[in-house]
C-alpha cells in the first residue's frame, strides 16, 4: 500500500466524496438486483450536510500529493452513546483491495475507542461485497435486514466490539 495522509475533511471536500461514492456506487447495480444509483447532486447534498454536521467525524485518506482515495463518516448513536455508528466509508474503485478501506476503518475504530464507545455499528447493501470486508474485518452480522425505500435495497447490520475505549 502507498503512503497514505489521513485529514479531516472540509466543505471543499464534498465533490471528491460525492465522485468517490458515486463511482462505489456504480459497482452496486453490478450485484444488487434492481437496485438505482442515487443521482450525483444528491450524493452531493449529503455529503455537504455531511460535513457540516458538527456532531460527525469525517476523514480522509489521500496520496501526500492530496489526492483523496477514501472517505469515512461517522457519529455517536443519539440515543447509545456508547456505539458508534458508521454511516460511511467508500473508496475509489480503482484503489479498492490497496488497503485503503482497512486503513480507514481501523482509525475510525480507533477514534471511536479514543472517545470512550464500546461498540461499532454499520449497515452496507445485502449481497455487495463490503459484506465480506467488514466480515474479514472483525465485524459480525447483528441479525437486522432493512429495506431502504429511497435506495430501493435491503441492508444488513453489522457490529463490533470495541477494545477498552479510553
């Protein structure tokens, strides 16, 4: 794997995570039956609701020349402070596989460890492959299946326990 920078991600950010989930999201309809890519400038709104969120924690990974390559997003569950939830995480597909997601993943279970929660939560697309990343991961299925409406698939829950917080 390359060196990657990690930094937080800023307002000027939202169009390279919106190109970033957009191009995941093209893998989708690739193994999800039936499913319909969100539309750009949707994915675009949210990821500038996104980071302006105070209450979310938003990094990215980049080359040392600035390139972004991956996109995390997460939060404190509202009503369980003790979870962590993470609401996303996308890599370009061209560095998919490089470590890129792992990397990402690993320092957000850090963060939430650094912030005293417990447990990790996530949902990802029923049949798409970040199933099995998370699995390899250490996370496990919870059990719970929704079906999103908006983005016409169902979910899968997954959980992880968090080492000893502080």
């Amino acid at each position: 794997m390359a060196e990657l920078v990690f930094r937080r991600l800023a307002h000027q950010d939202a169009r390279r995570a919106a190109d970033i989930v957009s191009a995941g999201d093209r893998t989708y309809a690739e193994v999800i039956k039936g499913w319909q890519q969100t539309p750009y400038e949707q994915d675009l709104e949210e990821w500038r609701r996104v980071l302006a969120d105070p209450a979310r924690w938003n990094i990215g990974a980049a080359t040392p020349q600035g390139e972004v390559l991956g996109v995390l997003s997460m939060h404190p569950v509202r009503d369980d402070p003790g979870t962590g939830h993470l609401s996303a995480l996308f890599v370009d597909p061209r560095h998919q596989g490089t470590g890129v997601g792992a990397s990402l993943l690993a320092r957000c279970e850090r963060e939430w460890g650094r912030r005293g929660m417990t447990k990790g939560h996530l949902w990802t697309p029923r049949g798409a492959p970040a199933e099995h990343f998370y699995a390899h991961m250490g996370w496990r299925r919870d059990g719970t299946i929704h079906w999103l409406e908006w983005a016409n698939m169902q979910v899968v829950g997954f959980v992880k326990p968090l080492a000893g917080g502080r």
